[in-house]
C-alpha cells in the first residue's frame, strides 16, 4: 500500500476500564465515517461501537495521519467534538503532533482515572476531524493505520487485563471525494433583474446547480427553486455561468443560493448572497463584462449591464488601448432603467479594450463618463 500523496487515518485509542469483568469480552469495533465532503472542509468521525453492555472508560486517544499536499489543518478546529469535554474530561489534543509525517492527535483523560462515564450500547462518536482542501475537487482514502514505529498504535485496555486489546473489526474508507472548486459566487442588480455570476476552477462528476432565491425581508428562511443550470461535468478547467432573475415579486432584499448536485446524487450548498433590490436604479454605472475574459475561440461573445439615471442620450463604445474606437454598442437616447449590451470582437487581435459608457443629462447640461476594461484571448 503506498501512503505517500494518500490521505491515511492512524487512530490510536488507549482505554481502561474499571468494570469487573471475570472474562474477556469480544473486541470492540472502530469504524470511519465521513460526516461532510466539500471543497471548503471534510469532516470524518471515529466511531466506537462497544461490545460490552457497560464499559468504563478513563483515557482515549486517536491519531490521524493527513496528506498535507491536499489538506490544511488548524490548531484549533482541526480536532473537535471531542466526546468526553461535557463530563470534565481533560484536553491532551495535539495539533501537530507529528509534522515530518503529518500527523494530528485527539486525547481526553480522566483527570483521577476513576468513577468515570459509563458507555452503555449506543455506540459514541469519539471526535471530529476537520481537514480543509487545498483545492477541490478532489479524494482521499481514510485508512485505521494500527502499527507504526513512533508507537502510536489502536487499541484499548479493558478492566481486569492487562494486555492492550485491538479494535476488531476496523472499517476504513477509500476514495472520499469533496467536490467542485467554487471560485467566486455574486449577485448584482441590472435594471430590473438581479445577475447571478459564478465561476468553478474545476469540477467533478458535476451535473449541475440549482439557483434558489429567499426573501430576507420575510423574517422566514425559505427557499425557492428558480431554475437550473447544467454543470461541466467533469473539466479542469475554468468554467463560468450566468444566471438572470426576472421575476422579483417586489422591492426588499432577496438571498441566493447554489444548489450543487453531483451525477450520483450528492448535494452542496454555497454560502448565500444578499441582493439589497429596487425596481429603478439610482445611481449611474457600467457593469464588468461577462464572460471575462472573451474567449475567441469559444464563441467571442461577452455581455456588459448598464444603468441609466436619467433620461438622455447614451453611447457605449469600445476601443483600443491605443484609443481607437472598434465598435459602437450603443448611441440613442435612453430613459432611466438597466440595460444590456452584447459585443462580438470577432476578428480583433488579443489583448486589452476598454469600454466606455457616457450619459448627458438634458437638465444640467452635464455628462457622466464610465470606463471597464476586457481582455480578449485566443
């Protein structure tokens, strides 16, 4: 088995117990479970399923060996839900223990290693470990590793022997996946519609996103299925996605979520944003195209919103960085609202254009002036 670039779980458990016993007892089970997978954390709990009716427990122990090219840990996060901090049990964490072999530690103790708690047949979960992607998506095994040479070793003391006794069976879990790498996830309003704008870095097994929108104003977190977008799939590439909500009941402020759905069912959520909505615009503004860059060979096509103020003339023009204008988008007059314009640089070179926005207002005699830069590649 190579562990080198593997995520490995060692658990360590050292258990004494006070019970009297006249026989031994079957091996208590240890077992490895994931409690959450995503991009921003993956959660495993160790689970110990107790043999015996009662057992008396004065001292646990879990050591997990993590692959520090796919993970982060925190000192203080990375080992929690510890299952004996509610009855006064002492912390003996160590987060690192070990970092030439990257490896984090759980203990708790019994500060007088007597009178301890009584584990009946539930089976409890020893603690949480949290481990955060490097970048996602991704997978990792997750394997009891019982014997290595620093000692650390799985195993149990039970009342009346003096033997260490192992955890049989071990139940281990392979090819854990976290899923799609959300780079950045936002919500603007454009005219009388709010723009949801997200970008994947890669994806997985991604079937694709459901948009859902709660009304913040209502006092009641619930959320309504708007529509859905089809996911890349599997790439490794950069993708990005567009999504306009046309249909806003009315004025307040309105969250948005992604639903993610994998091929085979799993669900994630992204963390909402918070769109502070109006029906008109009050303010002057160009917003940043999209997609950006404007990919020649994917189509060469990138929208850009704008929102109008005043009633007046308007003209949207893009030119070089040399100053010279490439195209007119727009040049007519305008009333107050959002607006969209849709530019097609089909035959230009690569690089740098800027796209200027300019309004005059009738009434003061006055113009306002917007700039954005884009960036067109091959």
């Amino acid at each position: 088995m190579k562990i080198a670039y593997r995520f490995l779980l060692a658990a360590c458990i050292s258990c004494c117990f006070t019970a009297s016993v006249f026989a031994q007892s079957a091996p208590s089970e240890l077992k490895l479970e994931v409690l959450t997978a995503n991009s921003t954390v993956v959660t495993i709990k160790a689970v110990m399923t107790i043999v015996p009716t009662i057992m008396n427990v004065e001292a646990v122990s879990v050591a997990v060996m993590y692959d520090p090219n796919k993970f982060n840990i925190n000192p203080t996060t990375t080992v929690s839900n510890r299952y004996f901090q509610s009855v006064g049990w002492e912390n003996a964490s160590v987060v690192p223990w070990d970092s030439t072999i990257a490896v984090v530690v759980y203990g708790e103790y019994h500060p007088s290693f007597g009178s301890n708690p009584v584990l009946r047949n539930n089976p409890p979960v020893l603690c949480h470990f949290n481990f955060y992607p490097k970048n996602a998506p991704g997978s990792a095994d997750f394997i009891v590793y019982a014997n290595n040479p620093t000692g650390a070793l799985t195993y149990y003391f039970e009342g009346g022997f003096s033997q260490q006794q192992n955890f049989s069976p071990v139940i281990n879990l392979f090819g854990v996946f976290y899923p799609v790498e959300l780079s950045s996830f936002t919500a603007t309003q454009q005219g009388e519609a709010v723009v949801l704008q997200w970008i994947t870095a890669s994806e997985t097994n991604n079937y694709g996103f459901f948009v859902e929108r709660s009304d913040v104003d209502s006092g009641v977190e619930s959320w309504t299925e708007l529509d859905f977008v089809k996911g890349a799939g599997d790439t490794h590439e950069e993708s990005q996605y567009l999504f306009i909500d046309q249909a806003l009941p009315r004025d307040g402020r309105y969250a948005y979520r992604l639903r993610q759905q994998d091929f085979d069912g799993t669900i994630t959520h992204t963390r909402p944003v918070v769109v502070d909505y109006r029906a008109r615009p009050v303010m002057f503004g160009l917003g940043q195209n999209f997609p950006n860059p404007v990919s020649l060979s994917t189509g060469g096509v990138t929208r850009m919103q704008f929102d109008i103020a005043e009633a007046g003339p308007v003209r949207l023009q893009v030119s070089n960085i040399l100053g010279q204008t490439v195209a007119t988008l727009v040049d007519d007059v305008r009333e107050p609202g959002r607006y969209s314009a849709t530019w097609y640089p089909a035959g230009l070179p690569a690089g740098t254009y800027i796209a200027t926005l300019t309004a005059h207002s009738p009434e003061s005699g006055k113009s306002d002036v917007r700039h954005m830069t884009m960036q067109i590649v091959r």
